[in-house]
C-alpha cells in the first residue's frame, strides 16, 4: 500500500513513517523539509496549507495519513494555528474526496476531547482550539460519507528529539538536567501512550480501522507524577517540586506579558495552566479490541526512553 503522511518528518509523522516500511508499506513522506529527513519511501517537499502540492503529494497513493499539526502553546501570530490545523486538514479532505481515496486517517488529540467531569471539550490555547475544530471537521466529513477514521492519542512519549510533540521527553530530559522547577498539577491524571505504539496502531487503521471511528489511543491513566517517581526509581532523582496553581498563573501572566514586548516565546501561558488542571484519562479499549492496540507500561516505556538517550 502506498501511504501519503502529512508531516511525516514530526514526531509522530516519523514513527508512523518507519512502522508503514518495516510493514512493507511505501510511505509518501511529505512535509517542508521532507527531501532532507532521511526517512525512507518517496520524500515530498510541501505545506499542507498547500492544496495543490497535498494533491500532488497523493498522486499513486492508496491512503492518506494526516499526522501534520502545529503543536505549541504560543505563536505571535495566532492564525498560524487555524491555518495549519483547521486549513490544512480542510485541504486533505478536500484532495481525498477529489481523488476518491478509500482511507483518510485523522492524528487527532486527547486535548480535542472534553477532560474528565466536563461534557464538552475546552479551548484553553490556540492549539487545542483548533484540534477541537479539526476533530469536528472530521466527524462532519465521515457524516457526509468519507472512509476517515479518527486517531486520538494521549499524552504521546518515548525515544526521539525534545520537541514540542513530545512533551514527556522535554520534561525527562530538564528534570534530569535540573533545569525543571517544578511540576504545575502533579496529581492530575495523564495517560501516556508510547509512540511505538500509537504508530502501530495508525498502521493497523489502514486496514482495520471502522470509518467514522474515533480510537483512542492512551496508555496507563495515572497521575503526572507517577512519571517523576519512576525516574527516581531508575536514576535515583528527586521528585520535582509542585508548582501551585495561583503562583503557575501569575507567572504566565508575567511570561506573556513578557513575550508581547519582546517577541519571543512565553516559557508559560495561562491556557498551558488550564489544560494542567484538569485530568485526561482515556479509554482504549475500543482500540485493543479493533486494532489490536499494544500499550507498553509506563515504567518499560520510561526504561526505553532513558536508554536511547545514552
């Protein structure tokens, strides 16, 4: 099968990427650096705000996998985020349903999902705000007949760079360098989905998946900290300090006033302090019992994670 991946040189996109050839797949790599990542399959230079070059991209392709996304907590210009998240999956819907394509995979979010207690999502930054617009796109378009099926990860982790899509692996990386001052909601709940993992499953989807499905795809539900009580199982760290959520929001306040003047990123936002409130559990059942979805523990993910950082 041959597989466009939109922003198959992110985090996700390359997990998916790999799992898609050593599968046997032909993965359609397109991103705006693609010619230049190294990953295997056919490399397509391109935006997805980009509709002709999406078209383009598609041309041979049997299903498309759409993992492209902006994931920060800030930019200056906030229609970046709805140009990229609501545009960009508006342009591959578009291309799909023009070339008839029987397979769109959507890379959803947790944070497109209301947290626990509440009946609707929330949209505390710029970013899940458009990832609950991309999920309502995605139902309206398996409404009209689409063969999509909707991937929602949790909290993703495990080996690869520090980016902004892996969040976990920033955090690992500053606790253990001493560069974390603390943790801003510890004991709230998180479940935390191994990349591997949320690859395979992506994968399994192609084939498997039931269109106008949403599959989570979490892990162990179990609070933030429980990630800082394995590192000092493992490494004998301490655990982080816990950051209040009155002193977390007079920081960003500061941080965002700060970022207005001088341009540049704020290290925190009051909408980053909101999603900490609350608890993200997920369910996977439905994804264990269609695509056979594997959840590695936490502790051997952690393991993992650590080890590839030697």
């Amino acid at each position: 099968m041959h597989v466009l991946v939109t922003g198959g040189t992110g985090y996700v996109g390359r997990a998916i990427v790999r799992t898609l050839a050593r599968e046997g797949h032909t993965p359609i790599v397109f991103a705006r650096a693609a010619s230049r990542s190294g990953l295997p399959g056919r490399l397509v230079d391109g935006d997805v705000c980009d509709r002709a070059a999406i078209d383009r991209a598609a041309e041979g392709a049997d299903a498309v996998c759409h993992s492209a996304a902006l994931v920060s907590i800030w930019r200056p210009r906030r229609a970046d985020f709805d140009e990229v998240n609501v545009g960009g999956f508006r342009n591959v819907i578009d291309v799909c349903q023009a070339r008839g394509l029987p397979r769109l995979l959507y890379t959803s979010s947790f944070l497109a999902l209301p947290p626990a207690g509440h009946r609707a999502p929330i949209a505390a930054n710029d970013y899940q705000r458009t990832k609950v617009a991309g999920l309502e796109l995605a139902r309206a378009a398996a409404a009209r007949g689409l063969p999509i099926v909707s991937m929602v990860p949790g909290v993703i982790y495990g080996p690869g760079a520090a980016t902004e899509g892996n969040l976990v692996g920033r955090l690992v990386s500053d606790h253990l360098e001493g560069r974390l001052p603390g943790v801003i909601g510890g004991d709230r709940q998180w479940s935390f989905a191994y990349v591997e993992d949320v690859a395979a499953a992506h994968v399994a989807a192609l084939t498997r998946g039931e269109p106008g499905r949403e599959y989570a795809l979490g892990g162990e539900n179990v609070p933030q900290m429980r990630l800082f009580e394995i590192l000092r199982r493992i490494r004998g760290t301490s655990l982080p300090r816990r950051i209040p959520f009155g002193f977390a929001t007079a920081l960003a306040y500061f941080e965002e006033a700060r970022s207005t003047l001088v341009g540049r990123p704020p290290l925190l936002t009051r909408g980053a302090v909101e999603i900490f409130r609350h608890d993200w559990p997920l369910d996977s059942r439905p994804s264990v019992e269609d695509l056979g979805y594997r959840i590695t523990p936490l502790e051997r993910g952690v393991q993992t994670l650590l080890e590839a950082g030697k």
